[in-house]
C-alpha cells in the first residue's frame, strides 16, 4: 500500500511539474503562429492554428484560423471550421454570420446572401437579437447588410425602439452624412429628450470633420426640416445650437428671432447669441441683438442686460481696434454715466459700475475713482458675496498697475483662501501666480500654476498651462534665469501700461541672449504691444517672424490665428487673411484654432450654407 502511495505521489509530482513546460510550449506555439500571421505566411500559420483550434478554440484563435484558410482559399475546410463553432455556440448569430462571409469569399454570392436574407428574416423580436446580428454583419464590414437589420428591426419593435443612433453611425462609416444627420433629426423630433444625447454625439462627429461636411449636412437636414414642419420650434433650437458651434453668430441671431417670435421665452436665445457674439469679437452682430432686445421695450426680461451690453459692444469694438482717440473714451465714459444717472446704482447696474472701473483704471488713469466704485458694489446690499469677491480681485488688478504689488498679493490671497474650491478662486489664485511670475518668483508661481491646471474653469486652466509651461520651458533652456526674469518684467511694465519701458526691455534679452529660446515669446509679445499702441503693420511683420523663426513653437498657431484676424479686421487685406487661416488648417490641423480658422475662411470665401 505504501509503495502504491508512493508511485502516485511520484506520478503527480512529474505531471503537475510538466503542466507548466506544457503551458510553455502551448503559449509559444500560439506566439509563433501569430507571428507567422502578422508576416502573412499563412500556410506555416494555419497548421499551427489546426492544432491550437482543436486544443482551445479562443476568439483570437478562430478568426486567426479562419483568416489563413481564406486567405490560403480552403474555403470547404473554412465552411467546416465556422459550422464547429455554430454547433458549439448555440444562439452566437456572429458564426452564423461567418458562414455567410466564408461563401462570400468563395464567391458564391447569390448563395451568401440568400443565407444573410435568411438571418433577417428568421430574426426573433427581441432588441438584443437584432443588434447581435447587425453587429455581426458591421463586423465583417458588410454595411448593407447591417443597415437591412436595423430596418426590419424598426417594423419588428415599432415604436420601442428606433436604432437611429445606430443607423446613424453605420452612415458615417459610409460617408453619407445626410442620411446620418436625418437619422439623428428625425430621432429628436421622435423624442425631444434625446436632444442633449444627441449634441453630445454631434459634438464629437462636427469636431472630428476636417472639410466640414457633417457640418454642412446638418445644416441643410435642419434647414429642410424646418421649411417642411415650421411650427416645430426644436430645428429652429437645433439650427441655433449647430450656429454656436460653427461661430455663425448672423446665422444664430436669425434662429433666436425665430424662436423670439413663436416663444414666449425668445428673448432668452438672442440675450445668448449678443453675449456670445461680444465674446467672439463680432461686434455688429451683438450690437443687432441688442438692439433687437430693447426695441422691444422695458417690460421685456433683458431690457437692463441690453442696455448694458450695448455700451459695452461701444467700449470692446472701440478698444479692440488699438486706434482710438481719448476723446472717443471720454464719450463712452460719460454714456456709462449717463445709463447709471438713468438706472440708478443698485444691485442691478453693478455690471455697468465694474464696466465703468475697468475704463477709468485701465484707459484713462483714474485708478482712484475705479477703486472707489469697487468699493461701493462690495458695501451694496443684496450684492452677492461671489460678485463682491470679483470686484477684489479687479481692485487687485488696480493695485498691480499702481506698482504697489504686496499689497495686490493680499488681496488675491484673501480672494483665494475665501473661495478655494470655486472659479473665482481660481481666478485670484492664477492671478497671484502671474504676479508672482511677474516678480521673479518663478518657482512658487509654477507650483500654484500647476494646481490650476485641473481647474474647472477651461480658461484659466489653459492660462494656467501656457504661463507654467512659459517657465519651465525658459528655466529649463540652459539654467539661467536672467532671461525668463528680464521678460517677467516687461510683462508688468505692459501690465502696467508702460510700454516703452517694456519694449526697452524685449529689445534688450534679444541683443543679450540672442540664440535663448525665450525669443519667440519676446517676438510674440513684442507684436501684442505694437497692437495695442496702434503699430499694426509692426505686428504682422512680428507675428509673420515667429513662424518662420520659431516654426515648432507652442506660439506659432497662435501667431498666425492672430495675424488674420489683424489682416481681416484691421489692416483689411482679406484675401490674405484667407491666405492664413488656410495655411492654420493645413500645417496646424490639431490647434485650437483650427475650427474658427475654416469657419473664417469659408466665410472670407462666400461658401458658407445659409
């Protein structure tokens, strides 16, 4: 009995310390047959396959094997190989689907597709059965077929269910976007609480569409939709949402009148295309929208907005041009006056007092009256404490162009810790770090940039991101810290509006350090300031040298983005504006820019859809 124990415990040990020389063994075999596979040598692949079939059937395995005997036209040996795993996988329609392919690939396609007619027609009524099987066909690339799928699904299921989604994406596959968009039109106007699934979705398709295509076919589907069914207010939304994302802001005011005038809410949509449009620099449109809005009388719901806004269309379009007389500030000064003598100061005018200090402070020296405004929102009642904070961080911003930077650092400091985890907060926090930048202290301001980069706020994280990236790529250059800290301070001296001394000191880095890489900043910053002082064409000579200077600098997009705008708006040489925008989408097709590029663009050059 003992010797007995003994040979089987010998046995077991000799086998359980074989298993894994066998694993071994198994796992190269399954190595060098994929190996001969990716090389194409089928006919070594496929005998490797056989053996590893007929041990563990994978998935991997199966389409491998299958793959060499079509390519190697065993087509008999194939129908063999898939109609195992029929039997095998009881119900798994995507082998029914095979068999299919494998006559297809034989060439028996009137057989094959009587197969595939068969699939369809003998499909059970149930959601997941018909996805099974038009995910099947997607996966052997067979689009009718799928498309065929959904559709008698549709008659099946009724109104359960609508596979337009799906439908959808198996039209983009096939490039026809017409059909794609109609597909998810017609699923909104189905169920108007899809709408927000639905943007997102196009969200994804308008930005991944380098020739504007789906953005074109959208359009038109809404367009038809909204000449066939005019009642329905939801294309009308819908045209308005896609004139957003394009930055068509003629064609978006167009929708929001629409929508004002079959809404009671209308005045909402055109309240957003004026803030939008001012945001975006398009002045004419947002000064129409106002417009529009106070036409309407004082009882409307944005009458007060409008006014405001219109003054601030006044001082944007008037600032943002860089050629303006003092004259021309004072008028817009005492119109801000004038609406604060007509509305009063209230709770309600505080947009008009915080616009009124930023004018007084930053554009006609009177730092004192900004500051003294500012004070008067923060001791106004029913003022909300976020609001009150703005105005901190703005009495700040006056601190630093008075020089007196600690005590500025104080108040953004005050402003951050009371508001950590809030975008004001942020805002104070990203404001401190520049400061800090500004003063030299480049490593704590680096460490409080890098905070921000996770901010919520998008802006201020990629404000973050540029200014933290800005130091460590000029620290890092050679060591040597007189250069970042040469240009930190002609950034304040601009800041500060003292920009000659900044020029001075741009001019300088470049005489003193004239291979450091910090020059296509000082280039860059350089043609910012020429702007702002009036010196157009010595801005475009600037930004047209950071591209051809600095080629693979994270600036050069940027330079060109600004060089058109400046040849479109200002210089108004739009043939070469159109010139730039075009040389954004072709060598820049990643930038940020690259969308509002094509959208200016294909303006410039008459094409877009109205």
């Amino acid at each position: 009995m003992q010797k007995r124990k003994k040979i089987i415990s010998v046995f077991l040990f000799v086998f359980l310390s074989a298993l894994p020389i066998l694993a071994q063994e198994d796992s190269s075999d399954e190595r060098l047959a994929a190996q001969y596979f990716r090389n194409g040598e089928f006919e070594r692949a496929v005998s490797l396959y056989e053996e590893l079939f007929e041990e563990k059937p994978t998935e991997v395995i199966y389409n491998n094997y299958l793959k060499c005997l079509l390519e190697l036209e065993e087509y008999g040996q194939a129908e063999n190989v898939v109609k195992s795993q029929i039997e095998d996988e009881t119900g798994k329609v995507r082998y029914k689907v095979d068999l299919g392919y494998v006559m297809k690939e034989a060439g028996n396609t009137r057989r094959a597709n009587r197969h595939f007619n068969r699939l369809i027609d003998d499909m059970p009524g149930r959601h997941q059965d018909i996805t099974d099987l038009a995910e099947a066909f997607l996966k052997r690339d067979m689009t009718e077929h799928a498309l065929e799928t959904y559709e008698e699904g549709r008659k099946i299921l009724g109104s359960a269910y609508h596979f337009n989604i799906q439908i959808a994406e198996i039209y983009e596959k096939t490039g026809e976007y017409e059909k794609m968009m109609e597909e998810y039109v017609d699923l909104i106007a189905k169920d108007s609480g899809e709408m927000e699934k639905v943007r997102g979705i196009l969200q994804d398709a308008l930005d991944d569409d380098p020739e504007f295509e789906k953005n074109d076919a959208l359009r038109r589907v809404l367009l038809k939709s909204t000449q066939k069914d005019p009642d329905r207010t939801l294309y009308s939304e819908m045209l308005l949402w896609l004139s957003f994302q394009q930055k068509d802001f003629e064609m978006a005011l167009r929708q929001a009148k629409t929508l004002d005038r079959r809404l009671q809410r209308g005045e909402e949509f055109v309240h957003e295309v004026a803030e939008l449009s001012l945001t975006n620099n398009d002045f004419d449109v947002s000064e129409e929208a106002y417009n529009y809005i106070i036409e309407k009388g004082p009882s409307g719901s944005y009458f007060l907005e409008a006014r405001v806004g219109l003054l601030e269309v006044k001082f944007e379009r008037l600032t943002a041009s860089y050629d303006y007389e003092l004259h021309e500030l004072k008028d817009v000064e005492k119109a801000y006056h004038d609406a604060l003598d007509e509305f009063g100061v209230h709770a309600n005018t505080v947009p008009l007092i915080r616009n009124l200090a930023n004018i007084k402070a930053f554009y006609l020296d009177k730092p004192g009256e900004a500051v003294n405004l500012l004070e008067s929102i923060i001791e106004m009642p029913r003022v909300s404490n976020r609001v009150k904070a703005e105005c901190r961080i703005e009495m700040a911003d006056i601190l630093v162009l008075n020089g007196e930077v600690w005590d500025a650092k104080l108040l953004y400091s005050r402003v951050d810790k009371s508001y950590s985890d809030h975008p004001v907060g942020h805002e104070a926090k990203f404001k401190n770090a520049r400061l800090s930048f500004y003063m030299g202290e480049f490593e704590w301001a680096k460490a409080q940039l890098d905070i921000l980069k996770a901010a919520t706020s998008k802006l201020i994280a990629n404000d973050a991101m540029a200014l933290s990236l800005k130091i460590q790529d000029n620290i890092g250059f050679d060591e040597d810290t007189q250069p970042l800290e040469m240009y930190s301070r002609a950034e304040k001296k601009a800041f500060m509006n003292k920009f000659d001394e900044a020029f001075k000191i741009l001019d300088s880095i470049k005489i003193k350090f004239p291979e450091h890489q910090i020059n296509d900043n000082v280039l860059f910053t350089k043609a910012e300031l020429n702007m702002q002082t009036g010196n157009y064409h010595e801005a475009d000579s600037l930004l047209e040298l950071v591209v051809e200077q600095y080629p693979q600098s994270i600036l050069a997009d940027e330079a060109l983005f600004k060089r058109a705008e400046l040849n479109e708006n200002v210089l108004e040489r739009t043939d070469k504006a159109g010139e730039i925008y075009q040389e954004i989408m072709v060598d820049f097709p990643a930038s940020i820019y690259n969308r509002t590029a094509r959208t200016r663009y294909r303006n410039l050059r008459g094409d877009l859809i109205n």
